[in-house]
DNA sequence: ACTATTTCCTGGATGC
DNA sequence: TGCATCCAGGAAATAG
C-alpha cells in the first residue's frame, strides 16, 4: 500500500530510469476505472511526449512531459507537403490567450520548426495495488495490466494494479492540484493551524489528503505512537504542544521510512522490484497483541473511519 | 463547512 | 479439498 514514502522511493527509481525516454506509443486496457482522464486524452498527451521529470506530490506520481514541436511540424510538412496552418500542438498549451495569436504568427513565418515545449503531465495514484514496472517488450505481460508506455529506448514502461483502485489522468501543467501540504515541507504554525477546531479523531484527519497529503495509514499510526497520541484523540482537543511533537513525528517517521525505501507489506515493491524495509521499524502498525517496544503493554487495534488503528494504550494518551 | 458512512475491487487468509 | 466469507484500505460519493 503505497504512501508517501513508496510513491517517492518508486519516483526516484522510475525518475533514473526514464528521464529524457520518448514515449513512442500508448496502449490502453478494456476496464475503465484506472482511468480518471478519457483513454483518447491520456493517449494522445503521452504519444511522442519526452518524459522531462518524474516526481512525488502527496501520493501521486506526476510525469512532466515535453513535446517538440519541431519535430511534430516537420513530420506533417514531409507528409504532406506544405500546409498553411501547420500543427503545432505544443504552441498554444502555455501560452495566454492574448499573446497566442501573435507568438503563432510569428513563429510560423520565422522558424516553423522551432521547439516548444507541451507542459503536460501525466499524473498516476497507485492505490492499493497499483505499480509501475520497467519491462522488455519480450517480458510477458501480466495479468491486470492497465497501461502500456512503449519508450524509444525500446522498453516499456507498464501499469499494473490488481485491485484497480489506482488512477491515471493528464493535465496541463499547472493544473494538477493534489490539495493540502507537503508533510516534509509544511512549517509548524501551518501544520497546527490545520487542526485548529476540528472535531474528528486526530487520525482522520491526518488522512485527510485535504490537510496534508501523503499521509496513509502506517504513517497516521507511527506518527502518533511516537508522539503519544491516542489515534482516537480529537483534533481540537491536542495541546499546543502535543501538536508540535506531532509535527516532529510525521516529518521523523516519513524522512526515516524513506531512507530505508519505505515499508513493504502486501508484496510492495519499488520501481527497481527492491523492497523496502521500514517495516522492520513498525512499532504499532500490525503489531496487534504484541508487546509495546517501550512499556511492553499489548499494542491494541480499534477501526476509526473503517481503518485500523494501532496503539499502545500506556505510551499514548 | 464539517463529519461520518458507504462504495469500489480482488487476492489471500480463514472457517466450517 | 472445496467453497463461502471476510478483510485489507485511498479517495470519491453520499448522507446527515
């Protein structure tokens, strides 16, 4: 179940891996629900798009995709001789309405191949399930695999989830807003300010990805153990300076699971198929029953909101 | 404006 | 062994 720190350790691993690759081709499966965006917009943005970046927001993976228009333009002029409105996908994309017209007249008549960039994005949540692999086309394609990217460095890069719980979409550059802050870049009074008067368990709202994004279930549960907060706490009700310690924990729990290539539980693996190990560091998560590491009190499991919740009912209050 | 609940989805685990 | 049932959970939709 990937959370902030798989879905970064998986774009850091697919960023080494396909930066600067063409996608040649995009080859779409049958079931519907991975796609957030329309089959023929998702296609159509990722053909002959050069991925520029790939990176982390919250829990989604956003591929920032370049297209030359140069090269669009001078395949249409040799295919068909010359044309007076030649296509240029990439010109309009960025530019503001006012100026479009102008810059199109002008770069037609100067340089009608000149390179411009699309500044589109594709944008992937994994879900549960959901992964990301770097394949040879000879590799046998798995069952519910939902995407295929044909790459000009002849691999593929294929999406692959089980439950389908994961979603594609394209964007324009810009346009893509997870909502809420960066756990490891929001400062102190932002982060307290966002649990000012609300009346749901501390847990909730730390998975709500309206407040902070990127925050799952392991995470909600390491966080508070190591602050010392029963998951059941209301948000309104936390100290000041509970709230700080809090902030400390998320920010600690998230940089360290990172470090150790995130938590593998239900066969997660990252874009190289290595796993991580932070599981071997869960102090509450799935330790139900099991002695607390530091008062050796049975760890218990409530649900709030249909999760699971673990805590130590000593060290947390 | 919030908050709580339900729904989606399938593989693996469990129970009889 | 086989078959049914339950469970995992992120986020959107729905209800209050």
């Amino acid at each position: 179940m990937p959370e902030l720190p798989e879905v970064e350790t998986i774009a850091r691993g697919l960023a080494k891996r396909v930066t600067g690759d063409l996608v040649e081709s995009v080859w779409l499966g049958q079931k519907p629900e991975p796609l957030k965006s329309p089959a023929a917009e998702i296609a159509a943005t990722l053909e002959q798009s050069r991925i520029a970046t790939v990176r982390r927001v919250g829990k989604h993976i956003v591929f920032d995709l370049e297209r030359s228009a140069g090269r669009v333009g001078r395949t249409l002029l040799s295919a068909k001789g010359k044309q007076t409105k030649p296509a240029r996908p990439g010109s309009r994309v960025k530019r503001s309405l006012d100026s479009s017209t102008m810059h199109a007249e002008a770069d037609k008549s100067v340089r009608p191949t000149h390179a411009v960039p699309t500044n589109a994005q594709w944008i992937v949540h994994l879900g549960m399930t959901g992964s990301l692999r770097i394949c040879e086309s000879r590799d046998e394609v798995l069952k519910h695999t939902h995407a295929i990217l044909k790459l000009a460095s002849g691999r593929e890069l294929r999406f692959i989830d089980p439950r389908r719980f994961g979603r594609l979409s394209v964007a324009k550059a810009g346009d893509f807003d997870a909502g809420g802050y960066e756990p490891l870049e929001v400062e102190l009074d932002r982060f307290t300010a966002l649990f000012r008067g609300r009346k749901t368990p501390i847990k909730s709202a730390l998975l709500n990805q309206k407040l902070l994004r990127g925050v799952g279930n392991i995470y909600a549960d390491e966080s508070l153990f190591r602050a010392g907060i029963r998951p059941r706490r209301r948000a309104s009700s936390i100290s000041h300076e509970q709230l700080q310690k809090l902030f400390l924990s998320v920010k600690e729990v998230l940089r360290e699971a990172i470090a150790l290539g995130g938590s593998s539980v239900s066969d997660y693996v990252d874009a190289d198929g290595e796993e991580g190990f932070f599981q071997l560091e869960h102090r509450v998560y799935g330790r139900e029953g099991e002695p607390c590491l530091v008062c050796k009190s049975p760890v218990k499991r409530i649900v709030i909101a249909g999760r699971s919740s673990h805590y130590c009912p000593k060290c947390q209050k």
